[in-house]
C-alpha cells in the first residue's frame, strides 16, 4: 500500500491553474531544455506524470514520454492533452508500479519535491530501486527537491512561511524526528472566502538521496541549484540532481 496522499477530482480540476507560475515558461523552458538533454534520443519515464504540466512539453520536443501516476483523476486530466497512444500512462504507486518499457528508459525523473510525497524513508528508497529498474544501462534518473528549510525554523518553533500575498498564504511544519512534514495552504476564492487545503510530505536531504541512489546501483553524475545548471552551494535552497546506472 502506499505511504502518498491521494489526488482527488476536484484537486486534479484546481492543479491546471494558469497562474500558476510553475506553468510558466519562465520554469518549463529550462526544466525541458535539461530533461531533453539528458534524454537524449531515448526515451522518459515522469514518475508522478500528474496532469502533464512537464511531460506535454516535453513530448513536444521530440521525447517520448510514458508516466506513472497514482492518481486517476489526475491522468484524465492529462487525457485532455495527450491520448494514452500518444503518452502511455499507469496508474500505479511510483515506487513499486511497472512501466511498459522498464529497463529501457534514457532518463527517469521525477520533479518539483514529489520524492516527498513518499511519506517514509523506506518508500523513497524503494523508488529509487524501481526507477533504476527502467533504466537502460547508462540511464540517468534526475529528482528535483527543495532543501529542508530547517535553518528558518527557531527553537521551539514547528512552522515555517513560505508563501504570504493576497491570494495565498502557505507555511509548513516539520516533525524533526520523523522528517514528517505538512503544508498548509489558505486559498483566496474569487468570492474573497479561503479554501485550505494541505499536503503530507517526507523531507529528505542530498546525501541521503545520494545514499539510496548507491543502494539502487545508481552513481552520482550532477547537483545543480536549479534547472539552469547553476553550481549547487550551501546556500541554495534546492537542487536538481542526476544519477546514472553504470553502462
């Protein structure tokens, strides 16, 4: 069973929000320029496809892209973009679902924090057993995560803001002993009433993905602080990193 939260309809509806601006092509130009980069010739795997916000474009590059997602009606919101000839999609737990294809992917990746969405440290290492199991020898498998944003939380203090405007307020709060985490949002609707919804994650540091990606079998290749390739510091407060399976 898996440890993710589950997607509803009506959180599938709200996901293609075009102000949004991770749909902006100031964030997915440079996300698929590394991604089609990276894939090369071969073909992709998006672990968590959601509703095609990264895949799409992607696609439309040249790459072939097949996903894995747990959510249903997140993939019928993709339906509307792609077909299922066009962008062969399971519906399945990423860390344990088999893709058509498995041990013939050019690049696995898996973006935007989602490795958090597996809520234990036995799941996310799990993922990155089955993310090197559609690898083709060479493949690489890219995440995309933020930093844990601890060195903001003061003593005794559990939450963390990290969005606050007119439309939205968002704050997380961490469980340092679990690396269990929340975040909260509070959303303004057009009738000035505020919608909340939260989302359940596992924070992870870098060395510890480095850890489950050498027990996948995995190798480092690239840490970067952002889809533009910028050296990865101790103050960035993400990172894009790339593995690869020994040729």
């Amino acid at each position: 069973m898996t440890s993710s939260d589950l997607w509803t309809d009506g959180e599938a509806r709200r996901y293609d929000d075009p102000a949004d601006p991770m749909f902006s092509p100031e964030v997915l130009v440079p996300t698929v320029d590394v991604l089609a980069d990276l894939a090369g010739a071969g073909p992709a795997l998006e672990l968590a496809i959601g509703t095609g916000r990264v895949a799409v474009p992607l696609h439309q590059r040249g790459v072939a892209v097949t996903g894995i997602e747990l959510s249903a009606p997140m993939v019928d919101r993709l339906r509307t973009k792609a077909d299922a000839a066009t962008m062969p999609v399971v519906v399945g737990d990423m860390a344990t679902a088999t893709a058509p294809g498995a041990g013939t992917f050019a690049l696995v990746y898996l973006v935007y924090n989602t490795i958090g969405n597996l809520h234990t440290q036995d799941a996310q290492v799990e993922c990155f057993a089955n993310a090197a199991r559609h690898l083709a020898p060479g493949g690489r498998f890219l995440v995309e995560v933020g930093v844990p944003n601890l060195r903001r939380l003061p003593p005794g203090q559990t939450a963390v803001p990290f969005d606050v405007s007119d439309r939205h307020v968002g704050f997380d709060t961490f469980d340092l002993v679990t690396q269990k985490a929340v975040s909260h949002h509070y959303t303004r609707e057009a009738d000035g009433r505020f919608r909340y919804g939260s989302l359940n994650f596992r924070y992870v540091w870098p060395s510890e993905l480095d850890l489950m990606a050498r027990l996948a079998g995995l190798e480092p290749e690239h840490r970067w602080s952002g889809w533009h390739r910028a050296p990865f510091t101790a103050e960035s407060t993400r990172h894009v990193s790339v593995w690869r399976k020994p040729a």
